[in-house]
C-alpha cells in the first residue's frame, strides 16, 4: 500500500520509505548519489536518465524538508556497510594486487 505525499513525484511504502513515484529508486539513494559524487540535478538525470528532471527535483525537495529523518538514514546506511566491511576482513583480491604491486 502506497501513501500520496504533497510531493508530485514521490510515494511513501508502508515502512515510510519515500520513493520516486514509478521507480524502485529510495529519495535517500538519490541523494546519496548527489552527496557523494556532487552531481546537479542535471548530472543526476544524465546518470539515471529514466528520472525526470521534475522527479529528480522532487526527491531533493524532499530531501531538505525532510534532511534530519534522512541524515539519520544516510548515516545508518554508512554504519551498516562499514560494520559488513570489517565483519568481511580484508579482501584477497585486494592482497593479491598488492603482492603485484598493482595497488597500493
């Protein structure tokens, strides 16, 4: 079940998860997205050309009318996948190229 938001382009699921209406794609990956690389809008379309502009828009208004819920996942997102990456230990693929010299 989805909930309407004043937001056009955007759908809350049932968890309260804001998604871009049409797309499986979460606000918060987006903005991840434009957080981590500092891509436009413009930038961000040319990455996910499925998005419009008006969606893309859409999910950064959300973004910063809802910036503190949405650090707050952002940061737990963060903690989860260094917890997996400590958990996972160091990569042998990683060990390998070293040995060659091939990354440092």
């Amino acid at each position: 079940m989805l909930t309407a938001t004043t937001y056009e382009h955007l759908q809350i699921d049932e968890n309260g998860v804001p998604f871009i209406a049409g797309t499986t794609m979460k606000v918060v990956e987006l903005v991840m997205a434009q957080l981590g690389y500092g891509w436009s809008p413009e930038e961000l379309h040319f990455q996910h050309p499925y998005l419009s502009l008006g969606q893309i828009h859409a999910a950064l208004a959300y973004y910063w009318d809802h910036k503190v819920e949405l650090d707050a996942d952002i940061e737990r997102r963060w903690q989860f996948a260094e917890q997996a990456r400590q958990q996972a230990g160091p990569s042998r693929l990683a060990e390998k190229l070293r040995a060659q010299g091939l990354l440092k």
